[in-house]
C-alpha cells in the first residue's frame, strides 16, 4: 500500500383579532338624543429611517499593491494583515486584498471568516481562479471534500494552469484511487513549477497506478534528493523498485535508508515483506 499525502432570521408573525360586540341598550325615556364623537385610535410614530452615506470606492494605488505583494512575498503575517487592510478601507470590494485577508484569517484556524471574505471576494469577481482555489482548501479544512472538489475544479475551469487548485484536487483523486484523473491534474502542478515533496509524491504514486514507473522513480529521486529522510518518499520508492521493476539490490538499499530513518505509521510489517521479497529475488 502506498503512502498518501493529502494537503468547513426568524420572524414572528402575530396576527390581530377584532371583536365586534354590538350591544342594545333600552333608550332612556324623554331623554335626548347623545350621537358619541367616533374614537381615533393613536397612531405610533413611524421610526426615522436615516440612510448611511455612500462612500466613494478610493482606486488603490501602485505603491499600496506593491507593499500587499512584498508582505505575501515575504510571508509576514503581520504586514500581510496590514496591507489588506490599508486597501479594503478605501476599496472594500478588492479582491486581491479580500484573498489575503481571507488567508490571513485560515492561518488562524477562523475558517468562517476566511469563508465570508472569499464569498464576498468571488461575488465581485467571478472569474478569478485563485479565489475558488482558496475556497477549496477552506472547504477542506472542514471537511466538506465534495464542496472543495467543485471549487478545484471551478478554479481549473477558470485557469487550466492553476497550480494550487490542481495539487489538492490531485491529492484528492488519489486518496480515492482515481488515478487517471490524479495524473492529469498533478502533471499540471508539475509543469507550473510545483516541488513541494508532498505533491511530488503523489504524483509519482499516480504515475506508478499507471505503469509510467521510469518517471514516477525520477520523482523519488528528486524528493530525496533535497529530502533524504523522506519517510513517505523512501517507502513508496522503496515499493516502486521491489514491487513494481524488480530492482531488489537498490530496493533493499533504499530499505536499509528507511529502516534507519523509521517508516510511516503502520508500515513495520510492509517493510519487512518487502526486504523479504527484494532479497529472496537476488538469490
């Protein structure tokens, strides 16, 4: 088994009965004839409804942009906070800042309001991938897998090249064993310059579901690379070369790697298997 990396009014009605009680009364002998005035019921004064000024939206200039672009650059959650904030006061409609701000708050585990800034972001501009991409990896994060798969694949709709979209929804299909689709999208987060070691393992771990085993190995390689001690990197390798290519001398030296550094959760007894087979197959 392979190792998966996988990078959430109500009103009150009350209605009103009118009783109508007539009542006859013996007239008064001799006595004269008294019409009553009608009774005016009080009307309650009608609230004053008092409308807010429209503030004028203010264009964001250059300087703002490239102080919001240096902070998401630089990973300063603090400047990033600062600089979003600086725009949405003038511009509270920007998109831009409304998806950093948005991810300033995911950080922090507020998944609500990330979720509520991303809305109003997509609401002004429907067309702008990242946005669905963020909104994905939200949907995620509480769970909700098939809202964040549409959002992926909203994102990817908007921008076949959208990197961050095509890594998770990548991580997703091979989760669940759909490795076509997995390779597909994963290649697109490979060709956008994407080497973060988790999707690079689950790309090879598609590439291996559909026999490219040539490249899938390139990948390991290139994971242990920057990343010697990979446990998932080293056991999956470690399975491509005695399972799948039947090279058991540098299966077992990947073995050797791994029983060093310490396997995965729940891999002891793989891992022995393994070893048993890369050596029984040398003999």
């Amino acid at each position: 088994m392979k190792k998966i990396i996988v990078l959430l009014p109500v009103l009150t009605l009350a209605a009103c009965a009118t009783q109508s009680v007539n009542e006859t009364e013996a007239p008064a002998p001799a006595a004269p004839t008294v019409t009553e005035a009608p009774v005016v019921r009080k009307e309650e004064p009608k609230p004053v409804v008092v409308e807010e000024p429209v503030r004028p939206q203010i264009p964001t200039t250059p300087s703002q942009y490239a102080a919001l672009n240096e902070a998401i650059k630089s990973q300063s959650d603090e400047k990033i906070y600062q600089a979003s904030t600086q725009i949405l006061a003038q511009s509270s409609n920007d998109a831009k800042a409304l998806n950093a701000l948005a991810m300033y708050h995911y950080k922090r585990g507020r998944y609500d309001l990330c979720r509520y800034l991303l809305s109003k972001a997509i609401a002004g501009n429907p067309r702008m991938a990242e946005l669905y991409s963020n909104m994905g990896i939200v949907q995620l994060a509480q769970n909700e897998k098939r809202d964040a798969i549409k959002s992926f694949r909203k994102a990817l709709d908007i921008n076949n090249d959208e990197a961050v979209a095509a890594a998770n929804l990548g991580a997703i299909y091979v989760q669940e064993k759909d490795y076509s689709k997995a390779q597909v999208v994963l290649e697109t987060a490979y060709r956008r310059g994407v080497r973060d070691p988790r999707v690079l393992n689950n790309y090879a771990i598609a590439l291996t579901a559909n026999r490219k085993y040539e490249k899938a190995e390139d990948l390991y390689k290139t994971i242990l690379k920057d990343s010697a001690s990979n446990k998932d990197a080293l056991y999956n390798y470690a399975t491509l070369l005695v399972d799948n290519m039947g090279k058991y001398q540098e299966g077992l030296e990947v073995i050797n790697r791994l029983k060093f550094v310490g396997g995965p959760a729940d891999t002891r007894n793989r891992i022995i298997a393994l070893e048993n087979k890369a050596k029984a197959g040398l003999k």
